[in-house]
C-alpha cells in the first residue's frame, strides 16, 4: 500500500482546518464556491489551463479555460442580478448537459444566490413541486425544456424570469417573462464574488423519500472543505489529471464532484453530453485520455452486458484510478473490472444530504469486492442500533449507518421542512437511512434501504410521488409502487394498480400509464412494469401497506397481517 | 417496411419529443435516438413494449440494449428478426 494512502495516518493526520488552509482560506473568514472554482486558480497562475473539455452526441467540442471559467460566470452572476435575482434567492437550473449548465452554477454561486439543480428529464409535475417549494425566482433552461416550464409556471407564483441560453434567430419566440441569454457574448474580465462565509446556503438539491413530496437538503459554501478533501484523498485529483464523472449535475454526484471538486482542485475535467453507449464510453477514456473515473454501478452493468471486446478495441491506458457512487457495487462489478482495466472501482458511500463522500474505499486501501470500504478518515461512520442510536461493537451485526455530525457538507436543514431534517438524528449521529454491517477490520456491508424509497441505477424515487402522480391518471382508483430487483440497475418501480369502473386492463392502457407517469415525474419513476390488481392490501386506516407487495414479489414471507383490512 | 418505418416514427414523435420542441427536432429513420438523448435508456422500455405489443414478439432484455434501439432502422431490423424467430 501506498504510504500517501495509508489509512491509519489519514485518520490521524486528515482534517477539515487542512482543507481550509490547503484552500487559503482563514477560520471564520469568506469562503464561496465560485471563486474556488474559478477566480482562485486563476489568482495562482493556472487561468490558461483547461477546466472543461464539452462534448456533444455528435462529437463536437467546446473547450473552456479557468479564465473563460473566471469570465463567464462574472457574466451570468450580473447578468442574474440585472435581473433583479438577489443573494439567497434560489435559481433552478433545468438544462442538459450543456457548458451553461456546469458554468451558471458556478456563477450563481458568486452571486451569493442559491443554485437548485434540476434533472432535465424531469416532467413538469416534478419540476413544478420543487420550484414551488423553494420559491425558485429564476429558471434557466433552453428551448427543449420550455415546454414543461411554461406548463409548470402558471403554478409558481414566485418565477420572475425563465433564461434561455440556446435562444436565436431562427427559435421560435419568447413570451413575456423569458429572456435570452448567450453567456459566451457575456463575459466580465473582473467583478466582485458576493461575501458569503462557511454557513452561507449554496445549493439546494430535492431528494425523494418514503412519504411526502421530495425534500430540499440544503447545503452551505463551508461544505467545499469536504468536496475538495475527498476530491483529493478519495478520487485522488492531481494537477495534471482528465477527469470524468459521469453523473448528471441534477443530483448531487454530477455538482459536489462534476462540478465543485473537480475545479476546486484545479483539474482539467471531461463532459460528455451523449446517451449511454459503451462503445462512446471508451471512446471518451481513449480520445481524452481520462486518467481518473467517477462513474455509477448500473453504468458498469451496463458496460459488462456488451462484454470485454469493445473494451479491448480502445486504448484505456490513461487511466489510474476508478470509482464509483450511487449504489452498492457487486462484487462481479469489481472483478469484471479488474478484468477490463487491470484496475479496481472503489466503491464510495454517500447521499444528498451528506454532501460529500462519508464511507469509500480509498485508492491503495485493499478492496474487499462487494464491500463499501471504511469512513472517510477526516470524520467519524459506523453501524448503530436503530432504536437506541447506540453503536454496534459486534462484527456483522445489522444496524443503522450513521455519521458522527458536525462535518462541512452535511445539510443545514430540509427547505421548509426542519422537523424532518431534526428526525435524521438520533444518539448524536445522523442517520443515513441505509442498513448495514460492520466487519471486524472495519469495512462497510451495505444491507439495504431502511424504508420504501427506490434506488433505481443510482437515483433514488419517492413511491408517494408516483402513487399521487399514478391517481392523477384518468384510470387509476388506486396504486402502490415498489422497488422491484433488477440486475443492471439495483431497482425498478413496479406499480400496482387497481382500475376504475369502466376501465379494463390491457397493454395500451399500460403503455398509457407509463408514458403519463415518465412525462409527468421522470423516465426514472416511470413504472417498468404495472400489475393491475382487484385491489391494494390496506391497513385498517386504509394505508396502503407495500411491504406486503414487495414480499410477494420477492417471493418472501408475508409477515405479520393483523394490522389489514382483510 | 415503410409502413413500419412510419408508425415507430409517430411513435416517438408523439411520446419522446415535446410539441413545444418538434419543430426543433430532425426526426428520420436513421436518426440517433439513445446516443442524442431524444429517448433515454429507462424510457427504452416503453418503446420496446410498444413493438412487442405492435408486432406480437418478444424481446428479450439482452437484446434491448441503446445500440439495437439508437435509431429506427435498427429498430426495425431487430423487429424484423424476432418476427422471423416467432
């Protein structure tokens, strides 16, 4: 093992302060993400080097400097507050991966406003829920997305302005309340980053869970401490490396490490702005010679579905550390790597809420396969019992996986919603959600969600989401949606429906649900499947009770009844 | 063929492409449907169950990957070899 990796020292020597001054930044003092990203590595005499290599599906490329990072995002920051956009307002991105995307985060970050990324493919149910609850002032999107916007407005009393950045003169036209913008015409050589400090709000991602509408985890400027110390430590950035996250910056992976981590620590990083394509992956690593990974366990399925040829047709020499997020890594997934790379993927663990990494595998550590590795050394992780809060000593016992608070990245609340995010602690640790065990050197075995909520190829979806949204089709009287085990992508929403009078079960009305629900919410809560049923188990109460759906499915034991309807 | 051509088309027209963004869109057969993101890969399903149900086959999830759905001409042809196979 690598000396510069060895765990015991990291645990002694690993702290947030070392991350403050690696950072040049003073205790209690500014901090704000944007001028880390951009203005700072141009102040230490890297402007002229590449922060982001964009490619489109058709294989054009946009290069960007630290210093065009630097001017581009003074640009969007005036331009926002031209338009009257304030310090703490939130400003929902809804865009493809396109530079403006990566860019204006950036800049509304040194505005001192808070950025509220968007997965693009969301429908307008979804986009609607969470602007709403944010109280979004500003929308910047582009012409593919203004459809849903304009659908979804009428519902946001608070919108003020939808930004387009694709807009010219042969798009159609905009209405009121829509203004163009072309950042590349924009650029400000020099303009002051608003005074935020560690406890200021910067980003606000939504999050699914078991009951209720999605819940915005909202983070501060102080959480890039934690983004670039395991940026360093966990994906190993180095000055010179290419770096390619494959996330998408509607979650949290695609803007704490496709965004924050990356030109924080100055690397130059890969986009790559095309459907999935094993062939086009490798491509990617061969043509940008990619030297570190970050990828997602359903994509390695994916790339192991088309078999080691296409592999071996690339050259993949470049790269030398692998990782990967979103859901837990089978051990198949590490040796076909080992296989195809003559590397390993490191598993990382974390969440929306958490940040940042909290359990990984570090590069030189011994990979178990199938295990999630051990905390990240500059905080404390381990396995509580769910009731008492109280950490397990025993070696393989299943408990809760929890991390001791207070660390820079852990949210600062739920938006509009505190008495949730006071729920997340118990004992003095914050509780993940997510059941696990232990091992007796210490390493992670992830065990399972410990509630309904679906991790579908990383993602997690709400089933109270779909089931209101599924209720809201002409056809449906009732519905319950399940995580069903898939092998590529962990999970798949399953639905369960139960008709109205007058409607009869076929393939085109499932066809027709499915479509509804991908529209409305997103392809990701789109039911794969849908079994029409007589009726739903309910409780006395008349909840739907899905553990008993989810046993069925799975072949298991139905458990204790006594509480149902019938 | 065309006829087959035409109805997958005004398929995806109808449920991947918005209304407000076909005028936008350059849709023809040999189109990049997975790899420019016009359906993406969850999506996917929908389109395949529309052909199964469209065509009386079966395809299995192994052949249901983005290459043999990245643009209606190879669409067709995996339409076309599970109908020989029914």
């Amino acid at each position: 093992m690598s000396d510069r990796f060895d765990y015991d020292r990291l645990r002694r020597e690993l702290t947030w302060d070392g991350a403050l001054k690696d950072l040049g930044l003073e205790p209690g003092g500014p901090v704000n993400i944007g001028r880390l990203c951009a203005d700072r590595i141009v102040d230490l005499g890297r402007g002229r080097k590449t922060a982001l290599v964009h490619e489109d599906h058709e294989g054009r490329q946009r290069i960007f400097s630290y210093l065009d990072l630097k001017t581009l995002t003074n640009g969007w920051a005036g331009f926002l507050e031209g338009l009257g956009v304030q310090p703490l307002d939130r400003v929902c991105l809804l865009l493809e991966r396109c530079p403006e995307l990566y860019i204006s985060f950036v800049g509304v970050l040194k505005l001192g406003a808070i950025v509220q990324p968007l997965f693009s493919a969301f429908g307008d149910e979804a986009l609607q829920q969470r602007a709403a609850d944010s109280g979004a002032v500003a929308v910047i999107t582009q012409h593919r997305h203004l459809g849903k916007v304009r659908k979804a407005r009428e519902r946001l009393p608070d919108l003020k302005t939808v930004i387009v950045v694709d807009h010219g003169p042969g798009s159609r036209p905009l209405r009121e309340g829509e203004v163009a913008f072309d950042m590349m015409a924009h650029g400000v050589e020099t303009r002051p980053v608003a005074s935020t400090y560690a406890e200021s709000p910067s980003v606000l991602h939504y999050t699914s869970g078991t009951t209720g509408k999605p819940k915005g985890a909202l983070h501060v400027h102080g959480s890039v401490l934690a983004q670039y110390l395991t940026g360093r430590v966990v994906l190993d950035l180095l000055d010179d490396d290419i770096y390619w996250c494959t996330a998408d910056p509607g979650w949290v992976t695609g803007t704490s490490y496709g965004i924050i981590a990356p030109w924080v620590a100055g690397v130059t990083q890969v986009v790559l702005d095309a459907g999935f394509s094993s062939d086009r992956w490798y491509q990617t690593i061969e043509r940008h010679k990619v030297t570190v990974w970050y990828t997602a366990p359903t994509a390695i399925r994916m790339l192991m579905k088309d078999g080691l040829d296409p592999v071996r047709r690339r050259d993949h020499s470049s790269l030398r550390h692998m990782a990967s997020v979103g859901e837990p890594l089978n051990p198949e997934a590490v040796h076909w790597g080992r296989e195809a790379f003559g590397l390993d993927f490191h598993d990382t663990f974390w969440q929306t809420e958490t940040g940042a990494i909290v359990v990984t595998n570090l590069p030189g550590m011994p990979v178990k396969p199938g295990s999630m590795g051990r905390p990240f050394p500059a905080l404390e992780a381990t396995v509580v019992d769910p009731v008492t809060g109280v950490p397990i000593r025993e070696a393989g016992k299943v408990g809760m996986i929890a991390v001791r608070p207070p660390w820079p990245s852990l949210m600062r609340t739920y938006w509009n919603n505190t008495p949730t995010y006071l729920h997340k602690f118990l004992n003095g640790w914050y509780i993940c959600g997510d059941r696990g065990s232990l091992d007796a050197d210490g390493y992670f075995w992830f065990c399972g969600r410990d509630d309904d909520v679906i991790n579908t190829a990383g993602h997690l979806v709400g089933p109270f989401e779909i089931e209101s949204a599924l209720l809201e089709h002409p056809a449906v009287a009732e519905s319950a949606a399940i995580g069903k085990p898939d092998p590529v992508n962990m999970e798949v929403v399953k639905a369960f429906v139960a008709l109205k009078p007058g409607f009869a079960p076929s393939v085109d009305l499932e066809l027709d649900i499915m479509n509804f629900i991908r529209k409305r919410l997103s392809p990701l809560a789109m039911p794969q499947e849908i079994a029409f049923v007589e009726k739903l188990p309910k409780t006395r109460s008349g909840k739907i009770v899905r553990r008993l759906l989810k046993a069925q499915e799975l072949g298991q034991e139905i458990g204790d009844t006594s509480t149902l309807e019938d | 063929m065309d006829d087959m051509k035409q109805m997958i088309l005004d398929y995806i027209r109808k449920e991947y492409i918005d209304e407000d963004e076909a005028d936008d869109v350059t849709l023809d057969e040999n189109t990049k449907l997975i790899s420019s993101g016009i359906v993406d890969s969850f999506s996917m399903v929908s389109l395949k169950r529309f052909l199964e149900k469209k065509y009386a086959i079966s395809i299995p999830d192994g052949e249901a990957t983005p290459q043999a759905f990245d643009s209606v001409m190879s669409i067709i042809g995996l339409v076309r070899r599970f109908r020989k196979e029914a």
